[in-house]
C-alpha cells in the first residue's frame, strides 16, 4: 500500500520533482488520445489525469520546503505516474481483442490507479503552502473526486462477454453462434470483418496468450484458449483449406457401410437410440424425456429393476452421450456421401426422396451442412434448379436457403457456380411459394458484400423484386424490400430500382450522398420516365427538399440537373401548386415551367388541372408579390389559364383589388411581357356588368388608351399589348351601354381604332374591327336627323351635308359613324385578309351599313367602297361561318336588281361549288341566292 512506501533520500528539490511527474502525466494523457478500445473508461481516466498534472504544474512554481510528507506524495505520484503511462500504452498497442476479453481487468487496473495518485494528492500539505483558496478547493475536489470513481463496461461490450463466458461453459461448438459473437467483437473493437483481417487479429491474439503463459498468468491463458476455442468456430476464424482438410482426413478413416447401433444406446423404456441419456441412483440409463416422464406419472422406482430410488436426481451420461454422437456423425457422414449420385438420377422421385432426406439431415445439426459442403453438392443443387419439376426446384431451394444461412463460405460458394445468380432470378417470376424461396435465399446471399455485387446484375432481377416488393404476402414484401436496400449499395442498382418506380434508395441517397451521388440521382430524376402518382409520391416523400439545396450549387450545370429534375416532377399540378407555394427561390423556375406545359399539346387538359387545384388563387396571391421576377411569371401563367376556363371560377377569384393590382402592373412594370399579360387577363375577364364597372372606376379605360396608342415600346411586345389592349377595350363597347360606348368615344379611341385597321396584326385588326362593328349598330339612332326648313315661301334653306347611310348628321364622336371615321376603306381591305377571323370581323363590321331599311343606301356605299367583290370572294373562304354570313349578305345584296346584274355572274361559280360540295344549310341558301339569279327555279331539290 502507498502508506508502507519507504521514503528514499533524495537531492532533487521538491518543485522539480514536481514538474518532471507533471510532464510524465502529460505524455500520457497525449498517448491516451490515440487508445481505440474502452474509449470513455480511457477518456474518463485521461480527464483526472491531465486535471492532476496541472495541479503538480501550478505547485511546482512555488517555492515549497521540504517535508516528509511532501516527499512521500511525489514518490507514489512517480510511481503511480509510470503505471498509468504503462496501462495507457498496453491499450494502445495490444491487440484488440485481447483487450475487449480483458476490458474487465482493464477497469480495475484503472479504478486502482485513480485511487492511489487521489491517495497522494491528500498527502500534500495543502493547509501550510501559499495557496490560493481556489487551488486549495481545486485539489481537495479533486481528491474526493478521482477517490469515488467508478469505471464501466459498456452494456453491449458486457453482454457479449456474457454469451462467450456461456458458450464456453456449456462446450456449446455452434458455428453460427460463433460467427455472431465474432461479428459483434469486431463491431466492438472496430476490426474489419474481412477474412484476412480476421485471421489476422486472432494470430497476434493467440500471440497474446503465449505472452500470457510467459509471465506465469496460467488462469488467463487458459481461459483465453477456452475462448479461442470456441471462435475458431467461425468461417472467419479457420480458412476453407483448413477444415476441409480435416474432413477429409475423418471421412477417409470411416467406411462405407452405416454401423447398426450398440444395444446400450438403446432407451430401456422408448426402444429408441438416445439423443440425451442420463443416469439415474440405480445405475441405469434412459432417455431424459422418457424417465422424466416415468417420474411425473408418480413412479419412484427404477423402470428395469423395479427397485425403489433413493432420489429422483438425474445425471448426463456425457461418456456414452458422446459415444452416441460419434456413431450417429460417422453414419450421417456415410450416407450423406451416397445420397449425392442420387440427385444426378433421371428418376424424379428418387430425386425428391433424396432432397428429402438431405434437407432432414441439414436441419438436424449445422455439422451436416458443412459436410455437404464439402462433398461439393452445391454444383449438383443448382443444375437442380433447371428441372422442370416445380417440386424438385422447390426442393432444391430450401435446401440451398439451409446452406446459405450463417455461412460466408456457402454463400460465396453458391454464387461462385456458373448461371446460379440467373436460375435463382428465374424463380422470383414462378409460383409465389417457388418465388418466396428464390427472395429468402437471394436476401440471404446478398448480405455476403462480394456476391451482393452480382445479383443486381441480373437481368430483370430489380424488376422482379421491385414486384416482390408489392407482394400481398407481407413476408415476401417484406424479404424484397430488405434485399432491395441490400443492393442499393450500387448506385446502378439505384438508378434500375428508380426506372422500376421503387425510389426509397434513391431518396436516401438524394438526401444524404455525396455530392456527385445526389447530382447523380437528381440527374436520374430529370431523364426516366415517371407516372403522375409516382411524380406526386416522390414529392411526398421528400424529394424536393434536396432539390432545392442543388438549386443553390455554383455550378450552373449542377443547377440545370436540379432544375430538369424539378422540372420532371412539378408538371403534376398538386406538385407544381407546392412548389409555387413552399418554395420561394425556385417559383420562377416552376412558374416558367407551367407555362410551357400550358403550351405543350396537352395544354387543354393541364390548363384545366391548374384551375380544379385552385391555381387561379394562388396566382392572384402571387401578383401580390414585391418580388417582380416571381410576380412576372405568376402573371403570365395568370393570363394563360384566363384564355379557355369558365367564367364562374373566374368571378370566384378575381375581385375588385385584384384588377387594380393588374393595372397597377401594366402602368408600373419594366416588364413588356408582363404588362403585356396583364392586359391579357383583362381581356379575358368575363364580361359580367360589375368586372367592368370595377374596370371602369380603377381608370382602366384610360390605361387601355395609351397601350393603343403607345409608341415608345419594343416592337414585339407592343404588338401583344396593343393585341390584348384591343381585344380588351371590346367589353366597354357593347350597344346595350350607350353611356359606356359614349365614354370611350369621348376619349378619341374611334380614330386609334381605324389606324389599327391599318397598322395592327391581324388579332389587333379584328378586335378593333369588332368594336367598330359595335360602336356603329349604334349610330342610326344616335345620327341627327335634319327636317328641309324653308327661308321663305320661294326656297330652302341651305342644304346641309348628311350621311348617305344614316340619312342624318354624323360625326365620330357623337353617332360613332364609321363612314366618318374613314374606317370604310381599311375595312373593305381586310375581307383580303388570309385569316378567316379578321375577314368576318370586318364583314360584320360593313354589314352594320346596310342593316334593316339601309339596304338600298348601305349597299350603294358598299358598291362605291368597292367592298362587293370581295364580299362575293368569301364565297370560297373553308371558314363555315363566314360563308353563312356572307350568303346571307349577298342574298340581301342581290334583292336589288341594279346590283344583281352587276355583280350576279361573279357569283355564279362560287354559289354553284357551295350547292354541290357545302353542308345541307349552306347548300339551301346558295340554292336560294342561285334562285334570286335566275339560275334555279325555286321547285329545285336543293331547296
């Protein structure tokens, strides 16, 4: 003990002493860094050492007296100090597992060393030095401290102490029990569970042992060789060579016929050979369940001599248990041996008795399946699994599921034999017990790291799993998405699970890759081919998240992926909607992705997905939006779902606020598209009486105004605004308001609208020829009629100018005369126009002249506008309506002789092809007109 410690003199000053065990405890704490096993005892036990070493550093700058006390402190501490650098190097450098089977007299070791450097830290006599209260506290802390500390074994490195400890015991030689514990060793100590790494941790632990007997320690040694013993059980432990070359050596030694049991294996009571005979007070052996059961019926007597027992105690007959063993081993090995040409038979039930009785003696010790390893039926089993009998394969399977389990070595050897990977696959796509079979042996095989590489190679593999994995048998599922996961290591693998709509690994990866995987993946994402379901699944189970973190990446390449990827997804309106709304730095990106979809061929169907998802509200939210990037192309998509949707889920969503908002973007945007969308929303807008009255009080009218009539705008983008603004200013000029078309008209639009005739693009043409048709179906009755007044009783007042149509005073602003507007001309022009629309537009517009009792009048302008022949043109035009408009045009036309014999033989081709080629109406009014010309009577047939 450190009391007894002889104090030896010494001319070293104290404080120097102090400092050099200082420095010694500092190595070692340094040193203790790099200790990989029993890490928190070591972490623990480095803390109160590297806290004592500034404690001797803080005393060694004081000018200390000499003391017998003091002297005895630094002594243990030198001493104590080199123990601990001694135990600290030990776990350094020794071998790991002999330290892990050691761990409980390594925290011994440390409490005792702990307790000692506490013991001398109190012999110092803190109460005489010039100490500061602080120091005097830290010491006396610490004392207490590294006194009462306690070291522990991790829980799981104690349980697994505890099994070996038990399998030792109980000379349990189980070759999967001794792979397990093997696996959790090395999981512990942290050793690669490679072959070679095993093989060589164990060497330099039997090394270890050598080391052990050397130094006289014989209770360790043994109890390490009882150890060793054991996990040479393991496949890890004992090289393939090895044992079979054991084997055969014991195979070669037995003959080849099975030996008939010896009478005394025999259970007196059951007849049969014993599997756990034990031996009762009378001498004599049975069976243990059998004598059990002679006991509990009240029997106390032997069964064979009938003489009373003094106790009931039953014995194991170890020596005749183990005779039994070796008889029963040496006759399974025997007939295991024969069984293997049987399989080779053309005879099917031979074969299936052989299975049979192969698989029975596989299941019956896990010594069996080594030995049929050894005799090399593997090759013979998977040539079994080309058969034609489902019941062999069947067979065949269970057998193969038998050898695989808790075998590395059977697993290799499997995979190892040509084509056995590809006729294992083949049996997922039978009958689901066949296919239960092939999944749980395949998932056996794929926990072997090297033949996990070749089963996803497999043609059709990941497919077929992939189907597994939606198996209603949820053991098949279940089996099938473990082996799944199992071969997601392969980020090929990966990509065929995606391309088989399974994308948990790729998630995963997506997530939590690296960074060339996740690109990878998102790449993966972008390219393959995926449902709506599987687009909105993948939303919902995460992908987006990850996305968007690659969207954030400097490579520009980096962010295409991400983009294309999004891109892929968010064509599914719910995934579109959730991105427009939970993730503001890519809504341009989503939004322009909208918007080529809206255009795509399928526009039709997409466009109204987006409004039955309430696209229309979140887009009204987002032209709120002070972002104007974002807001731009919210107003875009806007305008693109305003062109075909109904009108009820418009005045659902589009107020008040919401049209002031859009013309405050029209009047404020730097963005010409976006100005230009705006305004294509508002002449989409439904011409409900309270949208344009709201139109109306936010100054649209005005607004409208100066986008005809702008020109300081880039070209391209001012031609859709003056479309839109055109086709917009429609609504303010219906005939039924004459206060709004007034109020349009006072604003001076009526001239801007004949110089769009001119000017505008064929859509700004007939929109501004529509709302010149509108504004004169008012003018005969806003013209102002003059009455002939005389000056005296001889003559009339001086004549004044009137409308030749409208027989009254026009002007554009008051009657909205399009004659005075010199629209006429621009008008006729356009029936030349190549678009059906723009020519019926016009039509219309010119028809309005010679409506009701202006036949006569309208018509004779007409004529003088040289309108009629191009009128007598459209005739031919493939457009439906305007053949109808224009047949009823010229029947009115032509009720005039003086125009009928004008213009009546031009019309005769035309009207004759539309009666012998156009539909059942059409054909009866060109008849009609034809009639009017003389050319048919009105008893024809086309009437």
């Amino acid at each position: 003990m450190a009391k007894d410690v002889i104090i030896s003199a010494s001319f070293v000053p104290i404080s120097e002493m102090l400092s050099q065990v200082a420095l010694s405890i500092f190595e070692t704490v340094h040193a203790a860094k790099e200790v990989l096993v029993q890490k928190e005892n070591i972490k623990k036990f480095s803390t109160y050492l590297e806290k004592t070493a500034c404690v001797l550093k803080e005393l060694s700058r004081l000018n200390l007296d000499y003391s017998e006390s003091f002297k005895n402190a630094v002594e243990i501490l030198k001493r104590e100090s080199k123990i601990a650098e001694q135990l600290v190097l030990e776990c350094k450098n020794k071998n790991k597992v002999y330290l892990f089977l050691n761990c409980k007299r390594i925290i011994k070791r440390l409490e005792n060393n702990t307790k000692e450097i506490s013991w001398a830290l109190s012999l110092i006599p803190v109460a005489s030095l010039d100490l500061s209260v602080g120091i005097s506290d830290e010491i006396s802390k610490l004392c207490k401290n590294m006194l009462g500390a306690e070291y522990r074994a991790a829980v799981a490195e104690q349980e697994i102490l505890e099994k070996i400890v038990s399998a030792t015991q109980e000379c349990n030689a189980n070759r999967s029990r001794a792979n397990d514990l093997l696996f959790h060793i090395a999981e512990a100590v942290g050793i690669s569970t490679e072959q070679s790494s095993f093989e060589k941790e164990f060497k330099e632990f039997k090394n270890e042992i050598e080391d052990a007997k050397l130094r006289k320690d014989m209770t360790e040694a043994v109890q390490m060789e009882q150890i060793i013993a054991f996990l040479e059980n393991a496949d890890a432990i004992k090289s393939h060579e090895e044992r079979e070359k054991k084997y055969f050596n014991k195979r070669n030694s037995l003959g080849r016929q099975p030996l008939q049991p010896l009478q005394s294996f025999y259970c007196p009571i059951t007849q049969d050979v014993m599997v756990d005979p034990v031996e009762i007070s009378s001498g004599k052996t049975f069976e243990r369940a059998a004598i059990e059961k002679w006991f509990a019926e009240g029997h106390n007597s032997c069964p064979l001599t009938q003489i009373s027992l003094d106790n009931l105690f039953l014995r194991p007959n170890k020596p005749l248990q183990k005779l039994i063993e070796e008889w029963r081993d040496r006759n399974n090995l025997i007939t295991i041996v024969s069984l293997k040409p049987t399989l080779q038979s053309t005879e099917e039930h031979t074969v299936l008795q052989s299975l049979d009785k192969l698989q029975g003696l596989l299941v019956e010790r896990e010594l069996h399946r080594e030995w049929v390893t050894m005799e090399d039926y593997i090759p013979v089993l998977i040539e079994l699994l080309s058969a034609k009998n489902r019941e062999i394969r069947t067979c065949t399977l269970t057998i193969l599921c038998i050898l695989a389990k808790d075998s590395e070595d059977n697993k290799k050897a499997i995979a190892k034999v040509d084509h056995a990977l590809e006729l294992i696959v083949r049996s997922l796509a039978r009958q689901i017990a066949e296919s239960k079979l092939a999944l749980q042996l395949l998932l056996d095989l794929s926990r072997h790291h090297l033949v996990k590489t070749g089963i996803g190679n497999i043609q059709s593999c990941i497919f077929l799993l992939v189907t597994a994995s939606n198996s209603n048998d949820n053991q098949a599922a279940k089996n099938a998405e473990e082996l799944l996961d199992n071969l997601s290591f392969c980020n090929q693998n990966v990509i065929e699970m995606a391309k088989a709509n399974y994308f948990k690994p790729l998630l995963q990866l997506l997530s939590s890759g690296e960074e060339d995987i996740r690109i990878m993946m998102a790449k993966t994402l972008s390219e393959i081919e995926l449902t709506d379901h599987n687009k909105v699944s993948l939303f919902k189970d995460g992908a987006l998240e990850p996305l968007l973190q690659l969207l954030t990446h400097d490579d520009l390449k980096v962010k295409k992926v991400a983009i294309d990827a999004i891109h892929n997804l968010s064509d599914v309106p719910q995934n579109g909607l959730q991105l427009i709304r939970e993730g503001p730095n890519i809504q341009k990106s989503i939004l322009q992705t909208f918007l080529a979809v809206c255009h795509s061929p399928s526009s039709v169907e997409i466009r109204e997905k987006l409004r039955k998802l309430s696209a229309l509200q979140v887009l009204v939210q987002l032209c709120e939006q002070d972002n104007e990037i974002v807001r731009g192309n919210a107003v875009k998509l806007f305008c693109c779902l305003t062109q075909d949707g109904d009108e009820n889920t418009l005045l659902e969503h589009v107020g008040q606020r919401c049209i002031e908002r859009l013309l405050r973007i029209i009047t404020t945007s730097n963005d010409l598209e976006e100005i230009a969308a705006a305004m294509g929303i508002i002449s989409n807008l439904p011409k409900d009486p309270e949208i344009t009255l709201w139109l109306l009080d936010a100054g649209a009218l005005e607004i409208i105004s100066t986008c005809l009539t702008h020109e300081g705008r880039n070209a391209s983008y001012r031609m859709q605004i003056t479309e839109n603004a055109a086709a917009a200013l429609c609504r303010f000029i219906a005939p039924s308001n004459l206060e709004w078309q007034k109020r349009v008209a006072e604003i001076g639009i009526i001239p801007v609208l004949v110089e769009l005739l001119v000017s505008g693009t064929t859509l700004t043409k007939q929109n501004a020829a529509i709302s010149l048709k509108q504004f004169s179906e008012s003018s005969t009755a806003l013209t102002n009629r003059v009455k002939k007044r005389w000056l005296s009783w001889f003559c009339l007042e001086a004549p004044v100018k009137c409308c030749p149509v409208h027989l009254g005073i026009c002007t554009v602003e008051s009657s909205f005369c399009i004659l005075e507007a010199n629209a006429l001309e621009p008008l006729v022009r356009m029936l030349g126009e190549a678009d059906p629309g723009a020519c019926e537009a016009s039509l219309d517009a010119l028809l309005t002249l010679m409506d009701g009792e202006r036949l006569q009048c309208g018509s004779k302008v007409l004529a003088e506008a040289n309108a009629i022949a191009p009128i007598i043109k459209l005739l031919s035009s493939p457009s439906a309506s305007l053949q109808e408009k224009t047949l009823k045009a010229l029947e009115r036309i032509f009720r005039l002789v003086e125009f009928k014999q004008k213009y009546g033989t031009s019309a005769q081709m035309p009207l004759v092809d539309i009666t012998q080629r156009g539909s059942g109406g059409m054909r009866s009014l060109a008849a009609k007109v034809l009639a009017q010309l003389n050319l048919l009577t009105d008893q024809s047939s086309y009437f």
